[in-house]
C-alpha cells in the first residue's frame, strides 16, 4: 500500500505541480488550499505526511504545526517562501519534521519525504516488535529500568540511579517520545532553558553520559540509539 501524502498549499499552480509529481512518484495524494481542508481530511483519512505551506491566508501554519503534532505523530514537512532562520527554528519546536523553502527542487524534497516515512517507518516496526514502554501515573517502565517523573527517580533492578538536572530533562523528553526519531535541534529546544550555553554538542555530550549510566554496553546502544544523518532514538529494551 503506497504512502498518503497531504499537500495543504492555497497556491494553486504550486499544489497542482507537488501533487502531480508525487502522484507520479506512486504517492497517494490528498490536497488541501486552507486550515479547516486539512481538518476535515485528517479526520476521515489515514495520512502518513504533511506537507504544509506556513503562509497560508488566514491561519498561520507554524501554529497549525503545533495543533497536529498535538494530535498525532504524522510526518510533517513545512514548505514555505520565508527565509528566516527563527520561523525554521520555531517550525521544528512546534513539532515539524523538515522544512524547505521556496523555490526549491522537487527531487530533493522527494529525498526528505522518503527519509521521513522511513524514519516513520523505523519507529513503527519497533512499536510493533513490542518494543515494551509501558506508562502508569508518570512511571516509565522499559526493560529493568523504571523512571519515576513525578519524584525524578531512576532505578535499575530497584536500585537508585542518580540523574544530574540536565539527564532528567533528557530522559523526560527521550521517554515521552518512545521509537521516535528526534533531532538534536528538537532535543535541544526541550532542554535549553535548563542547560548553559546550549548548542548541538550539548546533546551529544549528555547522550554519552546516559548510556554510561545506562547502557549495559555503552559502544553498542540499544536504549538511546543513534540514526545517522538525523538524531537519536529512545528505543528501551523490552
């Protein structure tokens, strides 16, 4: 079954062009010109990306992001005239997975959509291998290990492992996104009004620091598992 892809762009002659070309590419192809459209399609269809214009008239995307991110883990991709830097940053914080500006190249947003629904895909397959993430009252159970958000408790078999600030807040972000890929970026923007001086080596940095607590074997991840080219992935053994 192809993938559904839902093209929401008021432009007319840009919508026709992006969804002839993924129709074409073997994509199942929904459109949408306004906010309210792409409602009433996420409502009664089954959509594995968005592509979602930020200058849409009379409701701004960045905060349509926000509203489908809050509803569902589907792919989103901001395409957009703008160039500033802040509306990409604050695109990926509301909750958009990649971000292209106009004009931009058809086969290379063909590349970010089909390593999107793999990304997608990846976390799926791992849900569906049962993956064991189980949450209760704020407890977080995954292999030997429970964490407690409420009291910002780790243990492992039981045994209290101590967590520095920082750690807390990563795992808090890592457990509340079980098999889903984040960007360092979007890590970044969960913890940094707690870290000083953030930036992405912030990220890697704490990263190592968890799988030396937590990893049985640290060289070999299985809990924080990198993905290349793309950020990391809370994977807790089951």
């Amino acid at each position: 079954m192809s993938h559904h892809i839902l093209v929401v762009e008021d432009e007319v002659v840009t919508r026709a062009k992006l969804v002839g070309y993924f129709e074409n590419e073997g994509y199942q192809v929904s459109e949408a010109e306004s906010g309210d459209r792409m409602r009433e399609i996420m409502a009664s269809e089954r959509i594995d990306l968005v592509m979602l214009d930020i200058n849409l008239p009379g409701e701004d995307g960045l905060l349509l992001t926000r509203e489908l991110r809050s509803r569902s883990e589907v792919g989103i991709i901001l395409v957009t005239g703008r160039v500033d830097s802040i509306d990409r940053i604050v695109g990926l914080e509301m909750g958009a997975d990649d971000y292209v500006t106009k004009p931009f190249e058809l086969r290379e947003l063909l590349v970010r959509v089909k390593n999107l629904l793999w990304r997608i895909g990846l976390a799926e397959k791992a849900r569906e291998q049962g993956t064991s993430v189980t949450q209760d009252s704020n407890i977080i159970s995954f292999g030997d290990w429970q964490f407690d958000i409420n009291r910002r408790a780790l243990t492992h078999h039981g045994e209290p492992v101590k967590l520095t600030k920082a750690e807390y807040e990563l795992l808090v972000a890592f457990s509340s996104h079980p098999n889903v890929v984040l960007s360092r970026e979007r890590i970044l923007n969960m913890l940094s009004h707690r870290v000083e001086a953030p930036n992405d080596r912030t990220i890697d940095v704490l990263i190592r620091r968890m799988r030396a607590k937590m990893e049985s074997d640290p060289k070999n991840p299985q809990i924080f598992v990198t993905v290349h080219g793309e950020g990391y992935m809370f994977a807790g053994d089951s």
